[in-house]
C-alpha cells in the first residue's frame, strides 16, 4: 500500500467496510491492487462491476438468491468506492447512480423483497427503497 491518505483511509475505515457488508476476501484484493488513494473509486467500482456480472450469470441461471446477493454487494461495492471520492462530482454522482441501480436489481430478490417508495415533498418527490416487514 502506497500513499499517506490511502494508508490513513484503509486505516480508519477498514472496520467499517467489514461492518457494512464487504467481504474480507474482496476488502483484501481491492487494497492488495492499489498503492494511491488517487485509484480508490476505480479500483472498488472494478469489484463491483465484477459482483454485478456474477449476479446477471446467476438470473439468467435462475438462481435468484445468488444474484440478489451479488447485485447487494455491488451496490456496497459502488458505496464503498464513491464514499472517499470528491475529485470529480459527475463521476461521484455515476458511481452512486450505478450504486441504486445494482440495490433495485437486488430488491425483488431479498428476504423480504425490497421495494421503491416515493417520497413527496414541498412539490418534489424523492424514491427511497425499503424491505417489507414479515409477518
């Protein structure tokens, strides 16, 4: 591992990163390919992408389960990259874009399945995502 930031950033976040839902595994790889704080969003995008591949393979195999779960860990994936990254505010916005569209491919697959609400408010409306309670 390369940089000051980046040591400090790894250093800092690394309980929180396993905390929400990366995997160690995939934690290692992703800080084991970069040396600049500069390659953090590209490098966690790159897994994600890789998560949300794994999940189009499983849907189209009929194993929903799977690819609920690997299109969840893209959208931690594409958190987790976004969440540090200030350089460039489009490039941020794609990557929290690709983030909720990976989490609405997940959610008819989850236990309980999730759904989008619309929110409005003050003449405008906001869609926020929630599971539907079990009862």
């Amino acid at each position: 591992m390369g940089d000051d930031l980046l040591q400090e950033t790894v250093r800092l976040r690394y309980p929180r990163l396993l905390a929400s839902g990366v995997d160690e595994n995939d934690a290692q790889t992703v800080l084991g390919r970069i040396t600049r704080f500069d390659d953090w969003c590209a490098a966690w995008v790159a897994m994600a992408e890789a998560h949300e591949r794994l999940g189009e393979e499983a849907l189209r195999e009929g194993r929903t389960v799977t690819a609920g779960e690997a299109f969840v860990r893209a959208a931690i994936y594409y958190h987790t990259g976004q969440s540090v990254y200030f350089d460039d505010p489009a490039e941020k916005r794609r990557v929290q874009e690709r983030q909720r569209d990976a989490y609405r491919k997940a959610m008819p697959f989850l236990c309980p399945p999730g759904q989008q609400l619309e929110v409005p408010f003050e003449g405008t409306s906001a869609t926020t995502s929630r599971t539907r309670s079990v009862r």
